[in-house]
C-alpha cells in the first residue's frame, strides 16, 4: 500500500451534503495528515465548500457527477438512475478499480448497500455482507453485526458474521484474540433459534487463532462490553441500535430538564458541569459514527445522515485505520482457517465411519 492512504467521498450524500463531508475530511486530515481524498459530486457546490480549507484543496481531487442518490429513493430506483454516474456509485467504484483504499457516505444506507454488493461483490467464502457499528460500553468499545443488511441469517452466515466481526476488532484494537458473542435471549445453550444454537456449537468446534468464542450473550451484555464482538442477524440488531440511540437522547433529555427545573438544580448543574459534560461526550454517537460494510471485496464505510464534520471525520478515521491494519488480508485469513477447520473436522469424521 502507498504511504497516502486515499479515500473516495461521497461528497452530496446525508442530510447536509458538502458542508458536513468536506467539513469532516478536513477535520480528519489535521488529525491524519497522511490521507488524501476523491470527492464526488457536484464541483461547484464542492469548490465553494473546498476554497475555504486551503490544505484539504491541495490534497484533494474533484470528480464531478451529475447524478446524486437522494436519502429517500429505493435502492432498485438508485441502482437503475446512478448506477455508472452517480457519486455514490463511483465513489464505490474507485474502490474497484484500485483508486482509492476506501469509500465513505452519509447517504441512503439501501442504495448504498445495494450498489456496494453490485460493484465490488462480496468476498469469496461469503454469503451474505453485513453491517457492522460501533458500540460504547461500560469498557470502551464492541463491534456489532448485523445492524441492517440482512433480515434473518443462518448458521453458516453468523458464523461467517463472526469471523468478519473479530477481523475487524482485530484491526481497530489490536487485540489477537477478541471475545465473541452471539447475541440470544438467555446464555444456556438449549435457549434461542436453531440457527443461533448451531452457529454457538460450530464456533465452539472449530479452534480458531483469530477469535475467543465466548457463547451467548444477552441484551444488557450490550452496553456492558462483555464480549468484544456482539453478533446477530439485522432485525434484532436494527432494533437494538435504534433503541439504544433513542435511550441516549432520552436520557439526555431526562437530564436537559432535570437540571433546568429550579435555581437549586441550575447551581448544582454549575458544580457538576464537568461530570455532565464527560457524560454528554460518552453517549456522543459522533464518536463511534460509521458502520461498516463487511464482506464485500473492498472496504466501504456508511456514516450516519444527520451527522456533522467532526462525526463524519470519525468515519473516515475509521476507514483509514481499518485499511491501514489490514481489515481485507484479515478476514480472508480467517475465512481460510475455518474453512480449513471444517474440512479438517469432516476428514476426522469420515475416518472414524470407516474404522467402525
């Protein structure tokens, strides 16, 4: 890999467009000066953002499209108007084509998936891709799959969904051997689907050097960082995302009215500020904004829509370090040793069936 890292901008993507990306990219290079960027999009709305960051301007490259995905078109709508001319295509496209190590966007999360899987396909080995997030908790920080790519998974797919999770565990936090759990309704091994169970006894079988199965895990190990990676199927981990966003802006607000009710709870607010404010900077999504789009052949990162610059730079920060630690070499090592565990454990079974 070039000592730059360059990174493809969906620049009209999101609710804010321009302002927000080239806002983030900037933030992001002060803090990585080794990266460069592609910005897709509209050159005029995007010179007038770019002129007023001089050293982003000089690293950086214009290509201009015509065509831009909006938050509410359907991906089959997405894929016949932007497919080959759209930002949001082509930013995926320099990915493919070896332009740049990764693409980041705000934008529509279904055409993005949609033409993700149409332009890179996914990964040999890989059924299914999944979306991965970031998860505060009570230790720091889990990785979460599935959040939304695939409604319902089989065995083999969250088997497939771990090993993708603690690659890119690996690759974030330097662990060598991050804890995996699959997400069920309780932590004996007779609860759950089918699916679940199977997944939960394929783990347990194989010996993998890249990952610690540690069994299930329940909705409350979410936020207490039990396991280093929580694995699910989309549904049940949409929900959970979105019930854990709207509980952070619940208690926030729980808090904004508490504290403003009386004179007494206004001074005591002052005396407390800096607990409340390292509070407010803990359940801050802006600081583990961007999913991950596992398993595909290629590395794209979706940021959420209603962001700002500092949420998308933690975005692109989260691009670069994944590529940066090898996120791609790291998952098609893995898919390998189990692979190879599978086979292994077969070839053991099919000896013993002749011997008896």
């Amino acid at each position: 890999m070039a000592s730059r890292n360059r990174i493809s901008l969906d620049a009209m993507g999101g609710d804010f467009g321009p302002s927000v990306v080239i806002g983030g990219a900037a933030v992001a290079l002060e803090r990585r000066p080794e990266l460069e960027f592609i910005l897709y999009g509209d050159e005029a709305a995007i010179r007038k953002e770019l002129a007023k960051y001089a050293k982003l301007a000089a690293i950086s490259r214009i290509e201009h499209c015509d065509v831009h995905i909006s938050m509410e078109d359907k991906p089959s709508k997405a894929l016949r108007a932007g497919r080959w001319k759209s930002g949001m295509w082509r930013a995926i496209e320099a990915v493919k084509s070896g332009d740049a190590d990764v693409c980041i966007s705000a934008g529509n999360t279904g055409a993005l998936m949609a033409m993700s899987k149409f332009c890179l396909r996914t990964m040999s080995g890989i059924e299914r891709p999944a979306m991965a997030a970031l998860w505060p908790t009570l230790k720091g920080e889990s990785v979460v799959l599935d959040v939304g790519a695939n409604v319902g998974a089989e065995a083999g797919q969250l088997v497939d969904f771990a090993l993708m999770g603690a690659a890119m565990a690996r690759a974030l936090y330097d662990l060598d051997r991050p804890t995996v759990g699959l997400l069920n309704i309780g932590v004996e091994e007779v609860k759950g689907q089918e699916d679940v169970r199977e997944a939960g006894q394929l783990l347990r079988e194989s010996s993998l050097s890249g990952l610690n199965y540690h069994g299930f895990v329940e909705g409350d190990d979410l936020g207490r960082g039990t396991v280093d990676v929580v694995v699910t199927e989309g549904f049940a981990g949409n929900i959970a995302l979105k019930t854990a966003e709207g509980t952070a802006k619940q208690i926030a607000q729980y808090l904004r009215s508490a504290m403003s009710r009386s004179l007494f709870a206004k001074i005591g607010y002052f005396f407390a500020k800096g607990a409340f404010d390292q509070l407010r900077e803990k359940m801050d999504p802006r600081k583990v904004n961007g999913a991950v789009l596992l398993g595909l052949n290629g590395v794209v990162i979706k940021s959420h829509g209603g962001t700002d610059a500092e949420g998308f730079a933690a975005a692109i920060e989260m691009g670069h370090d994944m590529v940066a630690n090898g996120i791609m070499e790291k998952i098609t090592d893995d898919l390998k040793q189990f692979g190879d565990s599978r086979a292994q454990a077969a070839n053991s079974a099919s000896e013993e069936d002749a011997g008896s």
